[in-house]
C-alpha cells in the first residue's frame, strides 16, 4: 500500500475493484478521501460512502455503481495532483474532461468540490482527480 500518497491508493482501489464488478470496497479514512467520496456521491458516480470506526484510523467503505448490465459507473480515474509535483489551476483554466462529461475534483479554500462547483463559485485550486 502507498502511506505515502493515500489519495493515489483510494483511487487505485476504487479503479481496481470496479474493474472486477465488487459491490464495495474498503479505504483508509482521512479528511481528504472522505471529501472525494462526498463529490463522487453527489456527482453520481458512487451509490453511497460510510465511515467505519475500527479503533484507530477507520475505514471508508464505498458501495460502488453499476449500470442494469453491469458496467460500471466509473469508467476512468486519474490522479492529477501528484506529491512530488503539484498541479493547481485557476477557475479560468479548469480542465474540461471528456468536454463537460467528466469531472475534476479540486481542493480548494471551501473544500473538496468538484469542477461544476468551482465554477460555480469562482474559485480555483489543487487538481487532485479527474473521472469520466
């Protein structure tokens, strides 16, 4: 597991067990996943996100999404924020992935939210994923 970049290793997960049809999967919890969880919730690309109290860190489980055949709701996710080299943008030049389709989730001075509320809101930040 990465400690170091624990962003990258939700991100792995969620890509790894949509790929093999999982209905959940469980993540270390931090502030930061929990905020990304929220937005792809409220932006449809998860069903729902709870926290597990284990006695020390917790755990995140996510109960991910499928279509009636199967596919999942989460075709592609990318890590754009790296620790050794940070990426952060303007409201002006927010990335549009898949031209408005997907979504980026920015970490900004209101919080984890993603590009349509940036927008919304004027403000920019920290690129930390893109999803389609």
């Amino acid at each position: 597991m990465s400690w170091s970049d624990p962003i990258a290793d939700m991100l792995t997960r969620i890509r790894n067990a949509s790929r093999v049809g999982k209905p959940q999967v469980n993540i270390k919890a931090s502030k930061v996943c929990e905020g990304i969880a929220a937005v792809l919730k409220q932006e449809g690309y998860i069903q729902d996100y709870d926290r597990i109290e284990d006695g020390r860190q917790g755990l995140l489980r996510i109960v991910l999404k499928y279509d009636p055949e199967g596919r999942p709701a989460i075709t592609e996710i990318q890590r754009v924020s790296k620790p050794g080299c940070r990426r952060y943008s303007s409201v002006e030049d927010l990335p549009a992935v898949l031209g408005g389709l997907g979504i980026v989730v920015v970490s900004t001075s209101k919080g984890i939210v993603s590009d349509r509320n940036c927008r919304a809101n004027k403000v920019g930040g920290e690129l930390l994923c893109t999803v389609s």
